[in-house]
C-alpha cells in the first residue's frame, strides 16, 4: 500500500490469520499487520490513542464477545473510526451478512477462498484497490 500504516485483521481463527499474513508477505506488503481476535479487542485497538490508526480493516464476522456486524455498528458511532474502510473477509455466504454489512458502510465483502491460491489473489486484489483509492487523512 502507499501509505505507513498497518492494517488491521480482526479475526478469531488462527490458521486463517496466519494465511492473511503469509498472504500479504506474499505479494510483499510491508505494512504491520496487526492482529486482533475479535470486534472488542479491535474497538480497543482503535480507540487507544496511542496507537497508529490503520489504513484498512479487514474483518472476520463470526467471533466469539464482539461478532463483525457489532463491530461495525460501534464503528459507524465514532467519528474517527468511520473513515477507515472495512473489508469483510468471512466463510459467511448468508444474504443477511451481507445486507447488514453493507448497511453498516463496509467498502467491500469478500468470502474466504479454501484454497491458498484462491487467497493470495483475494488479498492482492484487496491491496491494489487500497493502493489506488484516495482516503481521506486520517487524525491519530
Ligand atoms: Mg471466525
């Protein structure tokens, strides 16, 4: 991406934290990726003023204490946080999820491919319409 800043991956699962970061290394995306596991440790990240802001979020919705779609309804409360794009990357294939995600102003909802190759393309994908979209500066 252009910009320094990290991106931040809320997700519970493990395995598929680790293939976003192998993902990433992949297409060689030197951005921190910063790993929360869940909608509450991320609102915890973002609201901690000591932290630099991300430049995206990509977002699981199936956790365990805040799912994404709550989430994303805290994150459209707070002035500082709405302005950073959401991408939803979750196994759901459910109408609902999507409808409720795109409600609540995510910039895009991509189902996780099983297959490795399938994923390195999402995430590449994902990084090149990041890397080409003006965003508006974000205050820390
Ligand atoms: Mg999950």
């Amino acid at each position: 991406m252009r910009t320094k800043r990290p991106i931040l991956l809320v997700e519970d699962d493990g395995v598929d934290a680790i293939t976003v970061s192998r993902a990433l290394k992949e297409i060689h995306v030197t951005n921190k990726l910063v790993h929360t596991a869940n909608g509450e440790e991320a609102i915890e990240y973002l609201t901690n003023t000591n932290n630099i802001l991300p430049a995206i979020i990509l977002l699981d919705l199936r956790m365990p204490k805040m799912n994404g779609i709550e989430f994303l309804s805290l994150r459209k409360e707070d002035p500082r946080i709405s302005l950073i794009p959401v991408v939803v990357l979750t196994t759901s294939d459910e109408e609902k999820d999507r409808i409720d995600s795109f409600r609540l102003g995510v910039a895009g909802y991509m189902e996780k491919p099983v297959d490795y190759i399938q994923f390195v393309e999402v995430i590449r994908t994902i990084n090149l319409y990041w890397t080409l979209s003006e965003l508006p500066e974000l205050n820390d």
